[in-house]
C-alpha cells in the first residue's frame, strides 16, 4: 500500500524492519550539469539499499524526499523518478511514498527499508581474532571514474558509469548473513577507511593483503590514462562504490560474490601490507564533500 | 538496534511497517529566528508521528538526516536532537538512526515509522454514505498562534506553543482502527482541506457542521486580541495542528478523543453548513509555504 495516502504500509514478514536514511544535496553530492537526472536517482537509491544489504537484509521499499527550487523542470523530477525505480527493482524493492517540497537547492533524502527474513543483523563489531576479511563488489571503480572526468577522460566508459551510477552487488549481503558473516559493512567512503569501522567497532586488528584485492584491466587502464603508477589507491580509498566488507569465521564457503582479501587478528586498526595504514583520504562527510566538487 | 551501523533494526511484531517521510527546509517550514532548535525538532517530529497514528499505527521510530551550513553551532543541532526526542517520546518512539550532511540551508529529512498491531490500515479511501465525520485535536490552535506571533502578540501562550510545537493525540489514531474507522487522515494542511481528501479518495460528499468543530476560549480570546469577528477560519482551514479527521460508521460508540461534526453523504466535494466550500486556504507545498514567511 502506497502512494497517496499519510503513510505507506509495506511488508515486514520477519518481525522487524532494517531502516537507513541519507541526504544527498545538490553541490555537495551531486551536480545537474555532471549528472543525468536518471543517474542521480540510480545513485541515491543505490547508496541507501546497499546500507540494507550491508545488514544482511533483502531490500523492500524506498521512502523519496525531493526538495527542489520552483523552477525545476518536472521533466527533471520524472527522471530522477525514473533513475529511483530502476536502481529499486535490480535490488527487488519499489519506491513505496515520498515528499516533495520547495527548497533553495534540489535536495534528496532517501530511506530505505529491508527486510532480515529470519536471519540476525550483521553489525560491526561482530569481527574476532581468526575470521577472514572478505569484499563483494569492485571498490575503487568509481574514484577512478572520477578522476577520468576531472581528467577529461570519458574511458573506459565502465569505470565514469561506475561513478555516476554505482551498482551494488545487493544479494550478497543476505547471503553473508546466511554464511554466518560476524561483521560487515557498505564501502562508501573507502575501503581501508571503512573496514577501520569494523577493526573499531569490533575491537581488533585487521590485515589486508593490498594484491588481494579486486583489480582489473579497466583500473589498470585508467591509471596509466591519468598518469598513475597504478590503481592502488584508488581500491584502498575510493568511495561510493558501495562494495561490501565482511568478516567470516575461517573455513567458510564463500561464494564467488566474495573474494578474501585480508585476517582479523587481535590488536588495533588497519594495517595493509603489515604497516598500520594512517592516512586518513577516504571520503569525510564535511570536508571531502565540500572539496569533491 | 540503532546509531552507529549501516542500518537502524527496528520490532515490526505485526509483520508489516507503517512509513512516512516529510522534508523540512528553512526559510520555507520554520525560521531559525522563529522557533527554537528544540520547538523545530519536536515540530518536526510530531508532523511525521502523526501521519503514522493517520493509517490507525503505533509510531515505533525515527530516522532523522540533517543537512546544515557548516557554521551552525553544535547546541543547535543538539537541542533539535532534544526536541525530535520528546516528541518522539510522547509518542511512545525513538529516534533509531539519521545521516548528517553539509547544505546551504538547515533541511531536515524526518521518517517515521509505525506498527498496525494486527489491525487493518485505515486508508483515505474507505468513507461511505451514512459515515459520521470525526475530529481529534484542537484545529486551528496552530493558525491562531501564528497569527498572534504576526500581531506582536505572545498570548493566549497555549495557541503559539501549539504553533511552535504542536501535540498530536497519537493514541486516537490506533483507537479509530479499533474502533472500525472506514477512512482517516492526519490535518496538515487545514480541516476542510485535508478533509476534501477523503471525499475525493472515498467518492463520497462529506457535510460539516461548523458549530460542531471544537472552539475554545483560547481560541475566541485570540480572534478578539487580532480584531476578527471569530475563530472559525482558523478552525476549517488553519494547517499544522496534525489533529485527525476520520470516519467512522454510524453508531459507532466514540470515547472523549472523538467529537462528531459531520457526516458522509452521496455525492462529492465538502459542505461546510449546507454550502459547497469552494475557498482553497489550506497550506499548499510550493505556494503557501513560500508565502507564509
């Protein structure tokens, strides 16, 4: 039951619901003239339904706030609609109600809803001495995308189509929880700095082995195009690839959605290669957004 | 299971989830100068809490995303935390989750949602000829204290608290679906309005008797104090009180949260005292929220 009425009614066959809210503002996380309306939306809706899949949930639904000045084109707003929806149904989950209002500058604020379907939440400080780190998705796809544009770069065209509309790997958060994950978390402001999140949180020391980590020919491509040693960087620190961290107890089954990239030990922090990794460049909620654009 | 993880877990015993989402933009829905960090935060609260006790649900939880200037003080944004949480207090919820976001102005993103404890959700849609209407809340409380601020005046002080800070009767919306409510709707925009909503969505003509409506001495000392000849426009059309229209069917026995003041009839439309009310004077979202201001 949706659109319409003073509150949408969805579905919680499990008993509780997963719930994540996000702001986007125009200038701060999105430019009209670098972004498809239909890309915004795709974005939006993907940074909020990965936040449910980094639970362990099934995505459900989607709550839209959309602020915006009065001379907005409605042809804009039905795209970025468009970009919502389309974003919705790769994770199985629909736009169920919203808000519009009058604001100085287009503003979003997304919620999304999940569902556990009988399994436990997979929080972040669930991570022990001994489990395996693990990575579902391609982290640094989208920096490197970035870096084209500011490059005037528009190849390889995957890697600017990551940036403007990342895609999540969304059944791989259910399916950590049913592999018996005991932390994980949504890469979105770098991985390093993310699975620091779950080292804290969690109490212990992880290690990353850095050639481990998911690389390809379009990063590698990419980096020779902008004039870098490599692609390294880019992996440890992109944001907004919305890729997902996770530890597992040692021995699990992974499927190929995982790929094992690193060991939680006892201790603090993250270190990468055996070096405590302290460089903080991973994406900060008011500086890095203030200096992206 | 709430701040601090990717995602807020929240009870769903009924096995559905109630959700509603509201976008609040300064400078258009409140002014800093206006109202208090705590008054916004419980305003903001208390206008989403009541959309969820509008389809007949428990309110359970908040997400909150706050998206401010980076100059704005830390108190600020603390006392707003204090209101959002009072309110969500007398609501029987709590705040589970948010996002902070750095913008040009102070937006708020509120979503609220609610459990249906096993009954049905009453929707716009379900009024039928022979229906009573009914009232809870006080409308026209919050115009009126807006109009005294606009006149320079601070009493009679219930009136411009209830502007600043309004208090639905949250327990009436559950109680209308116990009680087999046919169609509700939470008052934001102004009675007759909002009421016109459930004529349209149900099909029906609804008939009001405004000496029926709650007055009050408050409300009459409040007419005088600005020179009008009476409190009825603020009753039929002031917004923002976030009391509860409903309907219910006849005979139905209403306890002291409900006042009987109409009745659905065939047809279509509002009949305020055997006349069609043709006059649009509720809050509309681009137009009067620019102009109020």
């Amino acid at each position: 039951m949706g659109i319409g009425d003073d509150a949408a009614v969805l579905s919680a066959p499990d008993g509780r619901v997963v719930a994540s809210t996000d702001l986007l503002v125009e200038g701060f996380h999105f430019r009209r003239d670098w972004s498809s309306p239909t890309e915004i939306g795709g974005k939006a809706a993907a940074q909020n339904l990965a936040d449910i899949a980094a639970m362990g949930a099934v995505p459900t639904g989607l709550l839209v706030g959309l602020a915006t000045p009065g001379d907005l084109l409605v042809t804009w707003a039905e795209d970025l609609a468009d970009g919502l929806a389309q974003e919705c149904a790769r994770a199985g989950a629909a736009v169920a109600g919203g808000d519009i209002s009058a604001a100085p500058v287009v503003m979003l604020a997304i919620t999304a809803l999940g569902d556990m379907a009988g399994l436990a939440p997979v929080t972040r400080s669930g991570a022990r001495a001994g489990d395996v780190l693990a990575v579902a998705g391609t982290p640094g796809h989208s920096a490197a995308g970035l870096a084209l544009l500011e490059a005037g770069l528009a190849e390889p065209a995957c890697l600017v189509a990551a940036h403007r509309w990342p895609h999540p790997d969304y059944p791989a958060g259910p399916e950590a929880a049913r592999l018996g994950a005991t932390s994980m978390i949504d890469v979105s402001d770098g991985f390093v700095q993310d699975v620091g999140h779950l080292a804290e949180q969690s109490n212990v020391r992880i290690d990353l082995e850095s050639a481990r980590m998911p690389d390809d020919d379009a990063l590698r491509a990419a980096a020779r195009a902008v004039g870098r040693q490599d692609s390294l960087d880019w992996i440890l620190t992109g944001g907004e690839d919305h890729a997902l961290a996770a530890t597992f107890p040692q021995g699990t089954a992974l499927s190929e959605h995982w790929t094992v990239v690193g060991r939680v030990n006892d201790g603090r922090g993250v270190w990468v290669d055996s070096r405590r990794f302290e460089r903080l460049s991973g994406w900060t909620h008011f500086r890095g957004s203030n200096t992206r654009y």
